[in-house]
C-alpha cells in the first residue's frame, strides 16, 4: 500500500495532492474557500480523500487549467463538469502543455516590455498575471523565473541593468502589496512564525521577499525584517516574535573575503539563536560547509521549490 493510503476512507491529503499534481495550500483552499469537495476526516481531524473526491478534484484541475476559474466551477454539478470537460477533449492541446504555454506567454509578454522600454506596460502585466494565479503561482511561475531570466541576459549583456532596475522596482511594489494582503487576511493564532532577512551587509532582498510571499501563501505567520541586519538584531527579533522559523536569504561571491565573512556570520547565528528555533538559509551564496554542528535545525535550500516543498510538509 503506498504511504498515506488509507485501507478504508481514502488518502491523506499530502497523498492526494501528490496524486492530482497540485499543492497542497491550494488542495485545502479550493475545499475551504470553495466548496469542491468535503472530504471526511479521521478521528484526530485529518482529511480523507475518497477516490470520487480524487476524481472530482481531477476534473476541476483540468478546468482550472484551461482558465475556468475554481469559483466558477467548484461547486457545479458532475454533469455539467462532464460537458466543460467534453470541450475541452475537443482541443488536442494536452492541460500540461496548456499550462505551460500560458505561462510562457506571459514571461514573453514581460520581458517583450522590458526589453523595448515600454515600461507602462509592465505593472499592467503584472496585474493581470496575479489576478489569473494564486499568490503561491504568481511567484513560482512569474516572478522568480523572470527575475533570473532578466539577471541571464543582464550578464549576455541583452539587457542593461537600468531595465533590470525598471523590472525590480515595480515587481517590489506588487510583492510587498501581495505580502500585506496575506498579512492581512492571516487567521490568528497560527503556531508557525516565520521571520525573514539577509545578512549584515548582504542588500539583496529578492530571495527573501519572494520566499517571504510563498510562505505566506502557505498560510504561515510572517514577519519581514529586510536585507542586511545585523545577528544581535535577529536573535532579538526571533526571540521577541517568538518565532519557529528564521529563514535567512543569501548571495554568491567569487570573493574569498565574502564567503569568508558569510560563513562567520552563519556560525555567529547558528551558535545563538535558539535550539528550537529552524534555521534555514537558502540561495546559492552558501558553502558546502555544514553548520548543524552549531545548530541542530540548520538546512540550506538551493532553489525556491525546495522551500516550496518543505512548507508543505510542515503545513500539510
């Protein structure tokens, strides 16, 4: 039996997502906000998946995909689902290339408007690609391959970094709103707080804003402290928010002294701050060097969809 079956009711729902494909925030969400299924519970108040759940939820992904929106379909009758879907057979584009396609489109659209310096154009854009995805989606499959795609051709010298700055001023803007909105309309009383920032003297926030954004969506409690603070600061910070969480962004250097004084401010933090408290630093600007001999809940996340995973597992 695979793991997370159940011999009777169904299947968890980490096993359900991993079967339908999708994650598992947005798996609870389209059932909370929605309606699309109520799956039964165990006794300790876990969900069950039924196979007509599996099946319902299938057939509304594929709707999803092809740009019906999960309110407008979630609650719709199985025979009127069998005829959305009997139109959408009628294509031969397969949902995945659909997909994929769509988000491809709007990273062409972007990019076109950079790269021509029609920059009026890129809030708009912008706009639009969060109203047609979920907070979790606008930053897996927008802003965080754009922004490296702009750093790609910033390097082959296709872009100038006046057009990376355009870019990033106004991506800024809309995750900083994105991230206040979640703030927002966060339940209270959510256990797991998470705080975010960069290392003294480190001044690239992207990495944590957007990881800051995802976790968010994920349904965490956040708290963005910024780049470059200081590591008496963040264990102040962890302390006082009593936080679960410190998720530390970083950047690569090809300079020995940078790595060096990147390597001393990881040891200083994982020495200090709290033995209960998860220590995770993503980017590429880590060594291979391991700190867990200083702190027993240290990891280090290479790219966003490992931090993706991992917020699953714990929110699952």
């Amino acid at each position: 039996m695979e793991p997370g079956m159940s011999d009777v009711n169904g299947v968890n729902i980490q096993a359900a997502a991993r079967l339908l494909g999708m994650g598992v925030h947005t798996l609870r969400a389209w059932e909370r906000r929605y309606g699309a299924v109520i799956p039964s519970r165990t006794e300790n108040g876990r969900r069950l998946y039924s196979e007509n759940d599996l099946s319902r939820l299938r057939k509304l992904g594929q709707l999803v995909a092809r740009g019906h929106s999960i309110g407008s379909v979630a609650k719709l009758p199985e025979s009127e689902l069998a005829v959305l879907l009997k139109q959408v057979a009628s294509s031969r584009i397969s949902v995945s290339f659909f997909e994929h396609e769509r988000s491809s489109i709007r990273m062409a659209d972007i990019l076109s408007a950079l790269r021509s310096f029609e920059w009026d154009r890129l809030h708009p854009l912008l706009i639009e690609a969060r109203q047609s995805t979920s907070a979790r989606q606008f930053v897996l499959e927008v802003a965080s391959p754009v922004l490296a795609e702009v750093g790609v051709q910033v390097q082959r010298g296709l872009m100038s970094i006046v057009q990376e700055h355009a870019f990033s001023a106004v991506l800024r803007s809309h995750l900083g709103e994105i991230l206040q909105q979640s703030v927002s309309a966060r339940a209270p009383g959510f256990r797991e707080k998470i705080v975010f920032g960069t290392p003294e003297g480190d001044l690239h926030e992207f990495g944590i804003l957007i990881s800051a954004v995802l976790s968010a969506a994920h349904g965490f409690s956040v708290h963005y402290l910024g780049p470059n603070i200081p590591v008496v600061d963040l264990v102040l910070a962890v302390k006082k928010l009593e936080a679960t969480h410190l998720i530390m962004g970083t950047t690569h250097s090809p300079l020995q002294n940078a790595r060096k004084k990147l390597e001393d401010f990881l040891t200083r933090l994982s020495q200090n701050i709290e033995r209960d408290t998860s220590l995770w630093v993503g980017g590429r600007g880590l060594s291979r060097q391991k700190y867990n001999e200083f702190h027993p809940l240290f990891r280090h996340f290479r790219t966003l969809n490992e931090l993706d995973q991992a917020l699953e597992q714990i929110h699952g």
